[in-house]
C-alpha cells in the first residue's frame, strides 16, 4: 500500500519527475509491493518555501538543488527489514536515474489499514506482499 509524497524544489523538468517515480515504482515492487499498487504524489515548492539543512546529521557533501524528500507512507506494522530494503532500493534505483545517494530523504510513516479506504468507501483490505529469493 505504499503512499509516496515527493516534495523537491521547483524546476524540475517532467522527464526528471518521471525517472524520480520509475525508481521509486520499481523499487516497490522490487520489495515486494504488486506493480499496480501505484500510489505518489509530488509536491514543488519554491525556494522560499524548502528549507532544509545542507548536511545534516552527517553528509560527506551538502545537498545540492536536486535534493528529493521522499515520505514512503506504509500498512502499520511493516517489518523493519522490509522497510530497509524499500529504502536501500528507492536509493540504488534513484542513483541510477541520476540523482545522488547524498540527495535522498526517506522517511517512513505507517498507518493502519483499519483507517484508510482506497476507494468505494470500502475500508482497504489486507495487502499481499510477494517475496523473490
């Protein structure tokens, strides 16, 4: 059930938006998540209206323009290792897309089921995650 809110500076061209959501995506469903459990939002805010520290806690470098916050929004309950691959994915497959490691801001929130409806005000049903060896 991942939501995914992307929030990054104004400016981006809709092709660097696209490569952001592919790897985002395929990550996903990497982890285990099915290809059509395809939920993310992007958010642009200005200059004025991002503020964030350049190398906070510890970077080797600051953070330059094409820094990307990612809110990875998931079922309450969600194991740890599941979240540590969705996070080692989303990086790898972003640095591939081309935006850098030191760029990347995840953080995971989690929700439970019982409070959310994907539609026809049906609550939502228990997610099937896939397992790959």
């Amino acid at each position: 059930m991942p939501l995914f809110t992307v929030t990054m500076r104004a400016g981006r061209t809709a092709a660097e938006k696209d490569a952001i959501s592919a790897a985002i995506h395929e990550a996903s469903v990497s982890s285990g998540y099915p290809a059509d459990d395809f939920f993310q939002r992007f958010i642009s805010l200005e200059e004025d209206d991002l503020r964030i520290s350049s190398r906070y806690p510890d970077l080797r470098k600051p953070r330059s323009n094409q820094f990307v916050m990612i809110e990875a929004l998931l079922s309450s309950g969600t194991e740890e290792i599941r979240k540590r691959k969705l996070l080692t994915a989303m990086v790898s497959r972003l640095q591939a897309a081309g935006t850098d490691p030191e760029d990347v801001m995840v953080l995971f929130g989690e929700i439970d089921r019982s409070n959310s409806s994907f539609g026809g005000g049906r609550f939502a049903p228990p997610v099937d995650i896939h397992t790959t060896a």
